[in-house]
C-alpha cells in the first residue's frame, strides 16, 4: 500500500509541475492526485485494494471541484480593473472559484435591496464575462449587519442577492448558473458595534466557479 500512495504521490507532483500544461490540465491532476490518495487511504483503511480505491478516488477528485482556466484568469484581471479603487475585493479562492465582495456603500443602501447606480456599471462587466462561460456556476450571498431582528435582516440578505442575480440574468446570463443564499447577520467580518464595522457586513459575496467540461 505505501508504495501505491508514493507512487500516486509522485505522480500528481509530476502532473503540476509539467512545462506546456494549461491551468485546466494542472488543476484537473492536482484534483486526481489528491483524489487518489484518498481513495488509497479508504481502500486501505476498510480491507479494500489501495490500488481500486486510488482508481476511484483520482475520478473523483479530477470531476470533482472547479478549474481555474485561463478564461477565468482574464475575468478576474478584467474584474481588478473594473473594480479599483471601489473598495471591492476581487480574488481567486482555494477551491478555485472567483470571489467578489461588495461592500454595502458601492452595493445597497441601509435597509434596501435594489441595486446602487455605481454598482451597475460592474455588474455590467461582469456579466460580460459570464456570458462568454458556459461552465460557469455562480453563487450569491447576501449579508447583513445585527441591526434589527432576523425577521427583517434574513429576507434582507436573500431579497439582496436575488436582485443581484436577477439584474445579471437581465443581461444575459442563463438564470441556470445562478444559485442564492442569504445569511442574514450570521456570518460577520467585522465588529457590529461600530458604524465602519456595521458597514463592512452589509455585503454581497459572488462567487464563480468553473466546472470541467464532459
């Protein structure tokens, strides 16, 4: 068994660091190699074959999780531009997916939902990119600050990404991409007891993750 997880071990090393590969190929190995070992390890641990378990487990780990490819890259280069100086963060998660955080003064007012007018121009730029991502998926999460009840804070964050989504779809990009949630004041980045604080948690957070293709 452990020389089945070195060689595994060895290989997805092997797939990461070769010279020519694109992100999508990179990234697709990393998913395997990974997979591998724990599948390896499973295998292993309940009285199966390493060798099966690490078969099974490099499938899934290569189908499984988002690419970061090169059209992913040119979005969020094209994102960083559109977005500077506005205070909103644009950055590539660990699980490879496209974060955009959207702090409450360029997105929604206190207490609102629709869009800001210096919001749209982003959102303009970033459906363009969407639309030319027929793999994409694309989450939306709405936040508040602990200002009043969850009765009012938790419509609030949904009724916010969904304004979100629904002016993206309006420019063209498939409503089937989009999945929203809204977390009320549940998950604060910062302190509530100031008004800076208070602000920073009025937020939308997308997120774009790119699927391998069949």
């Amino acid at each position: 068994m452990r020389k089945t997880i070195l060689a595994i071990a060895s290989t997805a090393v092997v797939l990461t660091g070769c010279a020519g590969m694109s992100d999508t190929q990179r990234n697709t190995g990393i998913g395997a190699g990974i997979g591998a070992l724990g599948g390896a390890a499973i295998a292993s641990g309940t009285g199966g074959r390493a060798g099966t378990g690490a078969a099974v487990g490099a499938a899934a780990g290569a189908l499984g999780g988002y690419l970061w490819s090169q059209r992913m890259e040119a979005q969020k280069r094209e994102m960083q531009a559109a977005t500077q100086g506005t205070g909103i963060a644009v950055t590539q998660t660990q699980n490879n997916e496209l974060k955009l955080a959207i702090p409450s003064d360029v997105s929604f007012d206190t207490g609102r939902s629709a869009i800001k007018p210096n919001f749209a121009p982003i959102l303009n730029q970033f459906a363009n990119g969407l639309r030319n991502n027929p793999s994409a998926e694309v989450r939306i999460i709405g936040h508040t600050d602990s200002t009043g009840s969850d009765a009012i804070n938790n419509p609030l964050s949904v009724d916010r990404a969904a304004s979100t989504r629904d002016y993206l779809i309006a420019r063209g990009v498939p409503q089937q991409a989009f999945r929203i949630e809204g977390r009320g004041s549940r998950e604060p980045i910062a302190d509530n007891g100031s008004e800076a604080g208070r602000a920073q948690n009025r937020r939308v957070e997308i997120y774009v993750g790119e699927r391998p293709q069949s």
